[in-house]
C-alpha cells in the first residue's frame, strides 16, 4: 500500500512539473496589419519586414489589394513590440515570365532578362528610411511609397 502511494505522489509530482512549462523566450508581440501603395496603387506580391533593434524580424506578404499581415515565426501572428525597421521589397523569383505557362512547349528557349529597376525604390528596402513603433495590441501600417 505505501508503495502504492509513493507512485501516485511521485505520479502527481511529475505531473505539476510538465504543466509549468518554464519562461517563454518569445517576446511580447503586437498585431501587425496595414496596405502598401506605390503611387496611389497597391504593391501586390512585395515583402514586407518588420526588423527590431534587437531580435528576430517578423514577415508579411501583400495580397493582390496590397495588405499585409505580419508573422512573427510559423503560426504565431504579429511583431516585436518597439521600434522596427520597414523593409519593403519584391519578392524573390518576381518576373519570371514562365511561372504560369500551361504548355511547356511554349515556354522560349531563352529568358528574356530583368528590366534591372527595383519594383521599389532602395529607400524602402535595403537602404529603408521606414520605422514603425509596434505597440502591445492591434497595429495598423499603411505605406505610401513614390516613385
């Protein structure tokens, strides 16, 4: 019978300590939504991303209306709360004219080449002048890039 309850004790013990789960290294998020625009007409298909001064970015997609919402990393939703960096660029594999062709006959023996101009100004990406001060709760961003 001791035996028995030094099982269950032990059992309960165990129990109590899987539950803690200790401290989260995640910090405290805001939710990041907003629109990009580029002279007045949205930025479809661009990255948008949120750099803290300290930590891991968070990343977001336009849609075809030019809205993003921001991931923080997989399914969790938002941004570093603080001050970010904006970082507003096309995304990787823009341009490609073969990426819907049905026929693969059709597709031409050489590619024609990149135009070479950025969809968005370098003062938007890799050289950003944007900052955005993410607080705790619901954000919204709108950026209204020119030319």
């Amino acid at each position: 019978m001791q035996f028995g309850g030094l099982v269950i004790a032990c059992s309960v013990m165990l129990l109590s300590l899987t539950g803690c789960g200790g401290n989260s290294d995640q910090p405290e998020l805001g939710q990041v939504t907003g629109t990009i625009t580029l002279d007045g007409k949205p930025l479809t298909g661009v990255a948008v991303v949120f750099q803290p001064e300290k930590g891991r970015p968070a990343h977001g997609k336009t849609d075809a209306e030019g809205k993003y919402d921001l991931i923080y990393i997989r399914d969790t939703r938002g941004a570093k709360i603080g001050l970010n960096r904006v970082e507003i660029a096309p995304s990787e594999g823009e341009d490609d004219p073969t990426e819907n062709i049905q026929d693969p006959d059709s597709i031409p023996a050489q590619r024609p080449t990149k135009s070479g101009k950025p969809k968005v100004p370098a003062k938007y990406n890799i050289k950003s002048e944007l900052e955005a001060n993410v607080q705790p709760g619901e954000n919204n961003f709108d950026f209204e890039l020119k030319s």
